[in-house]
C-alpha cells in the first residue's frame, strides 16, 4: 500500500518518525486578526510584536503522549516588552544559551483549550539549535500538561492536520474510526470527513426511527437503491463481540461500473441497538481496496443496546 506520511506544518518536512510529531502555530491567537502593517517581526521571525496587541516570543510545547509518542507544539507566549528586547538581543549571539523567560501562552490547544489559553509558563533554551522550550507551567493544567502522559488518541484527533500516525477518532454517540496517517480532518455536510491527495473517507452516523427493528432490516433500509454488484465486490460479516447480533456490509464499485476516474466503497456497520455507521471511500489505486476495508472494519460502536 501506498506511503501516506504528511510534512511538518512549521518547516515543510516530511515527517517519517512516529515519535515525535511536530506542529506549529503561526501567530497568536489574538494577533490573527491584526492588519499585517501591525506585525513587527524583531530580527528572528520567533520575535513578534502586535500593535495594540502585545509582544510574543515563539516556543516549543512538548507533551508526552502514550505509544511512546511525542507532540512538540510550535506556540506562542506574550511576554512583557522589555523581555522582547532581551530576547532579540541574545537571540544571534551567544547568551541565547542562557535565555530563560516567563510568558502567558497564546495559542487555543486542543483538547485543553480555555484552561491552558493564558496560563503562565517558564521558557528556558535547550538546545541553542532550537527554540526556547516550555520547561515549567505556573497554573495546574500548564503543569499537568508538561508532566501527565496523555492518550494520544484523545490529543492527536483534535488536530485536523495531516498526521504520520493513525489516530482513532471519536464520531459521538459511542462510534468512533481509525482515520489513516496522512489523512487530513474536517465535519461538513453532517459528516466526519478526512482527505489525501489520492484518496478519502467520510462517515455519517445514523439513528433507526423505526423502534425495534431488527439490524437486517435497518441495513436493508439504508441499502435501499444501491446498486447492484458481483458477489466479488460485496461483503457481508458479523460485528465482532463485544457487541453481538449486529452486522456490517461493504461494496464497491470500480471506474468501469460508474465511468468515474476513482474506486468507490461503501460500508456499514449495523450494531443491534437502533443506530448505524456509513463509511463512503474514494481512492486511485485498486490496491487502496484493503485500506478502505480496514477503515470500515475499524468503525466501533462502544455503547450498549
């Protein structure tokens, strides 16, 4: 199967290492609506000051996550003026390994949000190679983010980013899917949808209005004017316990079926509880087929009928 690894959103790179997965904010938050003519970059572009704003310093952020992962966040802290000026004094020249500084962070951070925005942390420089790091957090969130591992499922799939990873992603109402590295994230049009270059996935959720229906006929009814295929391109399979008496259904069609340039899949997965997950998959490449499989086989439905 086709390599699907993303770049790093701060330097363009690729980003091959499942360890360490780097991200970065551009501006601050309260700086992204600013007019351009009020940004002032002070010599290095980690040194910003807002007109009317305030004055920011960009740091790292690192948080460890499970699966021996770590997320390193390109972030942005306000600092008073007079640190401004001493870190663009020291920033080219050899005090720069002795910089160390106190700053209210900038930036909205999932899943943390309002309880990190403005909490003060310590930067300090670790490597004089790097920015400054987040070595100390002055508020109980701040520092339970620098010291707790974090599930990396939970922090990673708020990020709509491409990833090098794959991340399980909460759909609500108990279901949840594997969205694949590489691919990006977004919810428009009542769907969880994520998008590469060569292929997508989107999800919807349903819920049964018919009381008591049986999952054979709730999938019958979400298959109601599908069309007809081989049985060498559909698949029928119980949902694996520890949710019995429900089933799961897949088909696809190929370019000559449809006249489009793309593969199409189609899956659900039909739990005994009065609610139901479609998957809709595109891809170029004939082999993606096991990908688009392997998603929809990743569809879960966590709650209890």
């Amino acid at each position: 199967m086709t390599s699907h690894l993303p770049s790093c959103s701060c330097c363009g790179e690729s980003l091959p290492d499942e360890r360490r997965i780097d991200f970065g904010y551009n501006l601050p938050d309260a700086a992204l609506t600013a007019p351009e003519e009020a940004r002032h970059r002070l010599g290095a572009s980690a040194l910003l000051r807002v007109d009317g704003v305030g004055s920011f310093v960009r740091c790292l952020l690192p948080v460890r996550l499970t699966h021996e992962t770590e997320l390193v966040l390109g972030v942005w802290l306000e600092v008073d003026d007079d640190v401004l000026r001493e870190a663009r004094d020291a920033w080219e020249e050899q005090g720069y390994a002795d910089l160390a500084f106190r700053g209210r962070l900038s930036n909205t951070i999932r899943p943390w949000g309002d309880d990190l925005l403005g909490a003060t942390f310590t930067a300090k420089v670790a490597d004089p190679e790097e920015l400054p790091y987040l070595v100390a957090g002055h508020h109980p969130t701040a520092a339970r983010v620098l010291a707790d591992t974090w599930d990396r499922d939970l922090v990673l799939s708020r990020f709509p980013h491409q990833l090098p990873v794959d991340v399980r992603t909460d759909l609500g109402d108990h279901w949840s899917i594997v969205r694949s590295a590489g691919l990006t994230a977004r919810f428009a049009d009542g769907a969880d949808q994520f998008a590469g270059p060569d292929r997508s996935a989107a999800v919807t959720v349903f819920t049964d209005d018919t009381e008591g229906r049986t999952p054979e006929d709730f999938l019958a009814a979400l298959l109601a004017g599908a069309p007809d295929t081989t049985p060498g391109q559909r698949l029928t399979e119980p949902v694996p316990v520890p949710v019995p008496g429900g089933l799961r259904h897949a088909f696809w069609l190929t370019p000559d079926d449809h006249g489009r340039e793309r593969y199409e899949f189609y899956g659900f997965t039909v739990p005994a509880s009065g609610t139901a997950a479609g998957l809709f998959c595109t891809y170029e490449d004939l082999a993606d087929l096991a990908w688009a499989q392997q998603i929809w086989r990743s569809l879960t439905w966590a709650g209890r009928s």
